[in-house]
C-alpha cells in the first residue's frame, strides 16, 4: 500500500560523480559509432545497389509490363514483368500473413490467458524454437515431402470438392507436381506464426494485470476480457506482428522459391503456381553475371524488395513504439 | 586498390622481364628437376569457383595434385556457372568453371582464357507410367514441346518417330529449371539449333512457357519429374542413378539429321560413352588452334538447320551415331595475373589435370568423358600464352 | 444502528452448505436488507502465511465503511474478498462465509460474474480502458448486450452520478485516456454504477490524486451513500474520518475493532487502535 510520494522521490543526492560520468562519456564515445553501424550498412547496399543496377530501367514499361521476355541473344528486347512478380509476391505473403494471424492470435491467447502456467511456458519455448528453424529447412519438407502429397493426393480432393468456388478448380494439369500457390501458402504460414505468435503473446503479456483485473472487476469474464479489454489495449503489439511478419514473408526467399512453382503468371487457381520477388532474386543470381541487362534487372527487384520490407518493418517499428506510449498513457496512474 | 594492384601488376611484369619469359608448355617434363626446388619453399591455395558440375571434378583432382606437390591446395567451390565466368573476370579466383564457354572476344577483354578441361552430356527424362523403352525424341520435337506447340505424347510428330511404343493421350508438363544452369545453356541450345520456330533464344536462363513447372537443381528437377505424371524434364548426366532410382526413363535423342527425317530410327543415339565420343569427335574436328570455345551440341553445327551429318567433321565410328545434347566443361583463368609466381602453380594444376586428370578413371567418377587428344594439344598451346613467373 | 462487532448472525433464506442447487442465481430480496455484506470467520490463505485471519465483519447498507490499518495489514485482500476479485490472484484460498443479502457468494453454482455486477469496485489508480469516454461507461452494459437507447439513459445517469456529466456531457466520444487522473477515477465509478451494483467497494481511490480530486471523490461519496453501500480502503485517517459512517481497524491479517468513525477515532476499545491513530506506527 505505500505510494510513492513524488515529492519524497523528487531529488537525489546531487553531488558529482566524476569517475560515472567519465564512464558514461567514455560509453558514448566508443558507442555512438557502433550505432551507427548499421546505418551505415544499410547506406552501404542502397549505394551498392544503385551504383550496380540500372535506376532508369525502373521507369521503362518494359521493367513493369505484364509478360515476361528474356531472351539471351536479344537483351534489348526484355521485359520483366515486375508487376507478375510482385503480385505473386503479395498473393502468397498475404494469404500467409492472413492465416498466420489468424492462428497466431488463437495461440497467443491461449498461451497467455487460458493454458495452465507451465504448459504456456513450455509451447511458447516451442514456438520460439520453431522461429529458430532455417528456411530452407521448410523449403526441403514443402518440397520433398509436402508436395506430392499435396499433387497426387489434396489437390485432385480439394479440385473436386470445391471446383465450383473461385480459384479452386483450374486446368489439372498446371498443378501437376504439387507446387504452387496452396504450397507455398502453407510452408510461409508455418514460418511466419512463430514469429507472429511471439510477439503477439508478448504484447498481451505486457497488457497490466490491473486493467484486466478492471475489466473482471464489471463482471467480464475471463473471454470477454481479452477480446474487448486485453486484445485492445495490445492492438498496436498485433499490428506489429502483421507487418513484421508480412516484412518476413515478402523477403523469404529459399523455402518459398522453393515450393512455389516458378511459373511467371497470375495463378488461375490456387493450385497452379506463380512466383515472387525473391524467387527471381535467388534463382537469377547467377545468369545475372553472364548478362548485363538481366543483372540491372535483377538489382532493380532487388532494390524495390528492400524499400518494400524497410516500409513494413518501418510500420512495425511504428506501431510498436506508440504501443508504448498507448502503454504509459493508460497507465498515467499506473 | 587499384593503385595497388597496378603496382603489383608493374613489379610482376619487371620481374618477367627480367626471368626472361619463361615459357610453362615444358613445365611438366620438367617438374622432375623443378621440384625439388620448388615444392615446400611457399604454400599456394588455388581458388576456383563456378559450374556446379565442375566442382566434383575438382574435389577429385585437386588432391590428388596436392599429394604430388604438397605445397599447393585447390579449393573448389560449386556456386553457377555465372559466378564462375564473373569472378574470373574480376580477378577474384584463380579458376572460374563454366557449362559455356566465354565468348573469345569477350574473353580477350578479360584477359582471360577458355581452358575446356572435359565433355559432359545431358539427358531428356519423362515420366510415362507403363512405358520402360527408350522413345526417340529429336531436337524439333523437343523444341515445339517446350514451345507449346506439341502438347500431348500421343503427338503425330512423336508417335511417327516411335513406331513401335503405342504413346498415351496425356498432357505433356515440360519442366524446366528455374535457378540459372548450365543444363539450361546445353537444352536451350539444342532447340535453338534444331528448330527454327525456337523464339527462347539459348542461355543459362531463358523465358519459358507461362505454364511449364519449375524446379531448382538437377535434384530438384528428377522430385519434380517423378511427381509429374506426363512431365518431361532435361537433367545432367551425373544425376543418372538418382533419376533412375526414381524410376525415371531417358530417351534416345536424334541427331541433326533426325531434325530433317525424324521417322529414321537410325537417327537417335542413347547417351552411351561410344555415342558422346562420336559427337564430342564430330564438334572439336572442327577446332582450330586458339579457337577452343566451341559448342558440342549436335555435333558442334551452327545454327543453321539443313547441315547434313558429319559435314565438317568426322564420321562417326562404326555403328556409333553422335549423341546430341553433349557440351565440353570449361576453366577461365587470366593470362595477365596479378600474383605471377601463383599463376605459375594454376597452370601446372591444369596441366597436370590435362596430361594425367584426363583419364577415363578420374572421369568416369564423375560422369565426364575425357578430352581428345586435339583439345588437350590446343589447351597446352592456349596456356603457355599465361603469364607466370619462374 | 449502532451494531456491537459481533451482531447475532442474520436469517439466512437458503442453507449453502446443505448444498444450493447449480442453477442458484443471486436472487433481490423483495425488501431492503438493513446489513447488506455479512463476512462471518473469511479466512484467506496464501501458499506460505494467512493473509486474512478469521475476520467477522457486517457492512449495512446505504452507509460508508471505512477499512484502515498499516501497509500489509490485508486491506486490500479484505474488500477483494468481497466481490470474489481476490479469486483473480493465483494461489489464494479463500474459508469462510461472505453473504450478500443473506445469500452466499461462495455458494456452489454461483457465478463471480454475477457477484462481481451486483458488487462493484474501483481500484487505487485509474483504470480507463482505451476508447471512448462514453464506451468505457458502456462498457459492462455491452457485456449484457443491453439495447441502445437504454444504454444511452445508463450512461447519461451513470456520469451524472459520478459527478463528471457538466465536464464530460458534450464530448461523450474523445478518447477516456485524455482526461485528467481526478476525472479518470471518477470515470471508472461512473462506469461501476452503470452496472447497477448495490455495493461498490473502493480500494484507496484518491491515493493517486491531487488534493482538488481527491476532494471531488470524497464529496461523491455523501452522495453515493443515499443508494450504495461503500467500502472504502484507505490509508489516511482523516479522510476515513472525514467521509466514514463506520470505521473498521485491520492489523496483521486480523480485525482488531470495528466501531462508527467518531468513536474508534475518540475512544478506541484496543490498544493496538489508539496507537495507530495516534501515529505511533504505520
């Protein structure tokens, strides 16, 4: 019960302490430039990037029209279809962020609120395990063992069940090896919901006990809590789960390449395959350096790709931060 | 850097100069009276980078060089045939591997050499459940296949030339590889040499069919091949077992003048070491010296697609026909390096690797065919134009 | 009125340890009951040490209860205890009897939801949930999925209850979070209300206000006394004196006496009450 007094707490001791501030300044002297190292990397690759890639190519129809044409014997004549890789990109990021969410909500929840003690603990260590798993370790099970499963036994099922929905019916045969879109979907959710999970969990951990002890103390039940109280003084913790795991589903690049099928289309049904951004940055790497005019496209995706992840981790960043300040306004009395 | 590396260039050439010019062509008849003063005075580590079909070739000799000169190490890395061709060009290993070849001129540019140091082939897989034979594809149909202009295996195009397999109605699903390849370079080629209507061009990396499947690696392409029911896919010849183990079948390619008849069956040649022999012949017969960048496929024909068999070249062998889809594997290194007295241990691996390394008991390990004796006299005249120091 | 610590124990309509059947709700009693809150031997245990030992306490109704005692004394436990918050806290058991209306909170099939409407409770800091000033009002109704217009009514009473509705009425959709801490506090009563409890338990609301809220709060209270049983936890004596019909004294886990405000405060029976109010610990 005993309040700190503000007027008690107010004024340290103010004498000087040489020998601490002398070791402050000494920190700070050695530290500011360890900061800004990676700055300074991340200046470094910008200006690699521009100085190796070919910026006007960005602003020709042919980086951005809609067939791709690589022809070796005539560069002048390419096109790179910027805009199918893209969409590729956003189609199998954004299916995965939506289920990944999904899912990640439901296990944060239950990990924080409804799962006794140690079995919380112990699924949350399992989680985080999970995040720790390289991805072309997913890419590997997706492709070797997911996909002909997912070809010779799902696909066919899902085909001719649900033909009559949008997108889930399609020519057979571009489905054939079991790599595509659904495969992709799934090997980039099971990666991100770790992630997702862990930061979700986190930020409903973080919510104080008093506000939900406020929110039972009207008669909430423990559900009513978390969905109305806990889920919403956490929604900027949500919020930065879903971009920082939207930032690592459209930057993954081994395990998704690996699965997706490669085909540069718009994918007619979920079962035919398409690609990414970094599909085309992993796979091309290495003709990129036999042809100039692929390695200028080639750096120009990879240029778009990082302002594309720097934005939504900048949006994760963001919405991170102000969950903190959301924090210390809700808990002006705290 | 550059101020650097032009002073270290400047003190090499001085020291050339003054050597001489010493000439390595004798190096190795030599090597008996040069050892004992050379090797364990100073330890060199060769880098070379590039065609992963290349790389366990040169795990393999790489030893075995190290255990007669004990002073110098290779280290082989197995990252693409473009960062082979690129880190030679910039001087960043000694060794750069490709499936293809520099073009000379652009070679020249460089500085650099073409060093072919073996042959390689490559198959056509299918997955057609019930058929176990070897059915005869020519370079047309494969080309109007992964065209889209052949598009079921009970084809008129392909039955005519398969008389005797009864071929189901079935989609063909051709696969191709979605990570740069060689393997891309040597199939892309042979469509383009074999059919006029092949718009892809050829290299490491082309345009495919919006709807052909994709798969990375040659072990990448026999799991996508064996998951595709009517899929057919190009897979280097190292991969024969894996893809046999998967049950897959390759087929019996024609030959350039299976492109002009392709009902004869006497036209086709399955990927025996007889038959890559009789076209690896065919090609370099037509090898001028200094002129080691050549392509193999179809017999080392130029694009032009109404060459008759064997113009130019050799005959075939008796009751050998030239199997198409074979390449000659190359080495790029610099003929200016920077690090002369290193450059001097480069050209003695690869002419130890040509003198000795060229034998059917290194090769076969690998699945390679060793180089004809032409080659090898052209790649020892090539590297004797390297500048090293004694 | 003036009740002696230990009262005769009130008539009880249901028995709950012969066993009250599941569906048991929390039933009004057709006629006010003059003690509203009867805690009879409330033990409360933690896994190592007795946090609440055997306290017998009645709270009547429409007046002022004032808990006072040192730091650790239970305070807090205690009132926690009487709307089954302290359920919330893991490890604790709770023994004994706290009736309400004569009917048992800890009775089998009865909710704490339920318990925890009819008994509000506002805590020492303010407790605004992020949204809007008239949706944290709201906020317990919307549970009940009570029908607009009378939630509207609710929580144009509740505010002006709770004394904020001249400062807050015409801005009813800024966000609570950007009121003042005194306003906030008052928010988080005027939210209790809108519930309709008959008891609203209060746990040192003004320990983190300035002197002008915390003068806003006290005055409240004279007026919520007129409809509303309130226990107020506190740990300064002159607002206990200040504000209190009754006056209960806790040490160590124990009621040491329980009195009206005027006389504990001028006449202690206990030793250990003189001592506290005259300052000579706490």
């Amino acid at each position: 019960m005993a309040t700190a007094d503000p007027a008690l707490a107010a004024s340290p001791p103010a004498s000087p302490t040489p020998p601490a501030w002398d070791r402050y300044k000494l920190l700070t002297w050695l530290g500011s430039p360890l900061a800004l190292i990676p700055l300074l990397a991340l200046l470094a690759v910008a200006l690699a990037i521009v100085s190796s890639g070919d910026l006007t190519l960005l602003l020709r129809g042919d980086f951005w029209s809609l067939t791709f044409n690589w022809n070796p014997l005539y560069p002048d004549q390419a096109a790179w279809a910027f805009p199918l890789y893209l969409l590729g990109t956003a189609i199998t990021a954004g299916l995965a962020l939506l289920f990944a969410t999904l899912l990640s909500l439901a296990l944060a929840i239950s990990l924080t609120a409804y799962l006794p003690g140690w079995l919380g603990r112990s699924l949350a260590t399992l989680t985080n395990l999970l995040a720790g798993i390289p991805s072309v370790v997913y890419g590997i099970w997706g492709y070797v063992v997911l996909a002909p499963y997912f070809g010779l036994t799902l696909q066919p099922t899902l085909r001719s069940y649900l033909a009559w929905l949008p997108f889930f019916g399609g020519p057979a045969a571009a489905a054939a090896p079991g790599t595509g879109v659904l495969l992709a979907v799934l090997i980039l959710t099971v990666m991100i919901v770790p992630l997702t999970t862990a930061i979700i969990r986190d930020s409903l951990a973080n919510v104080p006990s008093a506000v939900l002890e406020a929110s039972l103390a009207l008669g909430a039940t423990q559900w009513e809590t978390m969905r109305r109280v806990r889920l919403r003084v956490a929604r900027r913790g949500v919020m930065g789960a879903v971009f920082l795991g939207f930032g690592r589903a459209v930057g993954e690049s081994v395990a998704v390449a690996m699965v997706v099928g490669g085909q540069t289309q718009i994918p007619p049904s979920i079962y035919s395959g398409t690609t990414t951004v970094s599909a085309f940055l992993l796979y091309q790497q290495d003709s990129a350096f036999q042809y100039a005019a692929l390695l200028h496209a080639l750096v120009d995706f990879a240029l778009v790709l990082l302002l594309i992840t720097l934005f939504f981790n900048f949006l994760a960043q963001r919405a991170t931060g102000e969950r903190g300040a959301v924090g210390q306004t809700s808990a002006a009395g705290l | 850097m550059g101020l650097v590396a032009a002073i270290a260039i400047a003190v090499v050439l001085l020291l050339v100069g003054l050597g001489g010019g010493y000439a390595l062509g004798n190096y190795l008849g030599s090597r008996s009276s040069n050892s004992s003063s050379t090797s364990g005075s100073t330890s060199y580590t060769i880098s070379e980078t590039g065609s992963s079909l290349i790389y366990p070739l040169m795990q393999l000799w790489g030893p075995n060089f190290t255990k007669l000169y004990p002073n110098v190490q290779v280290s082989p890395q197995s990252t693409g045939s473009g960062t082979g061709i690129s880190s030679a060009e910039s001087g960043t290993v000694d060794i750069g591997g490709t499936d293809a070849y520099l073009l000379p001129s652009t070679a020249a540019n460089y500085s650099l050499i073409n060093v072919p140091v073996a042959i390689s082939s490559q198959l056509v897989y299918y997955n057609l459940p019930g058929i176990s034979a070897h059915i005869n594809l020519n370079g047309t149909v494969l080309a109007m296949i992964y065209s889209g202009k052949i598009t079921n295996w009970n084809d008129p195009m392909i039955q005519a030339a398969n008389p005797s397999v009864s071929l189901p109605n079935l989609a063909i699903v051709p696969i191709h590889r979605q990570d740069g390849s060689g393997d891309t370079f040597m199939f892309t080629s042979m469509c383009y040499m074999s059919w006029s209507g092949w718009t892809y061009g050829y290299g490491t990396s082309v345009t495919w069919l919006s709807s052909s499947p994709s798969a990375s690696g040659n072990a990448g392409m026999v799991t996508t091949l064996s998951h595709t029911t009517g899929g057919i896919a190009y897979i280097g010849i190292s991969y024969e077992s894996e893809a046999a183990s998967s049950g897959l079948t390759y087929a019996a390619l024609g030959t350039q003048a299976a492109n002009l008849n392709g009902t004869n069956p006497a036209n086709y040649a399955l990927p025996t070491t007889a038959n890559i022999s009789a076209d690896a012949s065919l090609g370099l017969a037509n090898l001028a010296p200094g002129s080691v960048a050549v392509s193999l496929i179809l017999g080392g024909v130029p694009g032009a697609t109404n060459l008759q068999l064997g113009k130019g070249g050799t005959m075939p062998a008796a009751g050998t026909t030239p199997y198409p889809d074979t390449n000659l594997e190359y080495t790029l290194i610099k003929t200016n390096p920077s690090d002369a007295s290193k450059q001097k241990w480069v050209v003695a691996f690869l002419e130890w690797a040509l003198a000795y390394g060229n034998s059917a008991t290194y090769m076969n390990q690998v699945h390679f065919l060793p180089l004809t004796p032409a080659v090898v006299g052209y790649d020892m005249q090539a590297l004797q134009a390297v500048t090293v120091s004694a | 009125m003036s009740d002696a610590p230990e009262p005769p124990p009130t008539p009880t309509p249901t028995d709950p340890a012969a066993g009250a059947p599941p569906s048991a709700t929390l039933r009004e009693a057709p006629v006010p009951h003059p003690v509203l809150l009867a805690v009879r031997h409330l033990f409360v245990r933690a896994p190592k040490r007795v946090l609440l030992d055997d306290i017998s306490l009645e709270l009547n109704d429409r007046e002022v209860t004032a808990i006072i005692g040192p730091s650790g004394c239970g305070k807090t436990t205690f009132i926690r205890t009487l709307n089954r918050m302290v359920e919330v806290s893991p490890g604790l058991r709770v023994e004994g009897s706290v009736r309400y209306k004569g009917q048992e909170i800890y009775g089998a099939g009865i909710d704490p939801v339920q318990v925890r409407r009819r008994i509000g409770m506002v805590f020492q800091r303010p407790i605004v949930f992020p949204m809007s000033i008239y949706e944290n009002v709201a906020f317990g109704l919307r549970l009940e999925g009570t029908d607009e217009d009378e939630v509207e009514a609710t929580v144009e009473r509740s505010l002006k209850r709770a004394g904020l509705w001249r400062e807050v009425g015409d801005s009813l959709e800024a966000p609570a979070l950007q009121l003042s801490g005194g306003q906030q506090q008052r928010l988080c009563i005027a939210r209790a209300l809108a519930t309709g409890p008959r008891v609203l338990l209060m746990d040192e609301p003004t320990a983190s206000l300035d002197p002008v809220g915390t003068q806003k709060i006290e005055d409240l209270l004279f007026e919520l006394k007129h409809e509303y049983s309130v226990v107020i936890v506190t740990h300064n004596m002159q607002q206990a004196a200040r504000v209190a019909d009754r006056t209960a004294f806790f040490y160590g886990g124990k009621l040491v006496e329980v009195d009206e405000t005027a006389r504990l405060f001028e006449t202690p029976r206990e030793r250990l009450t003189e001592q506290y109010i005259t300052g000579r610990f706490g």
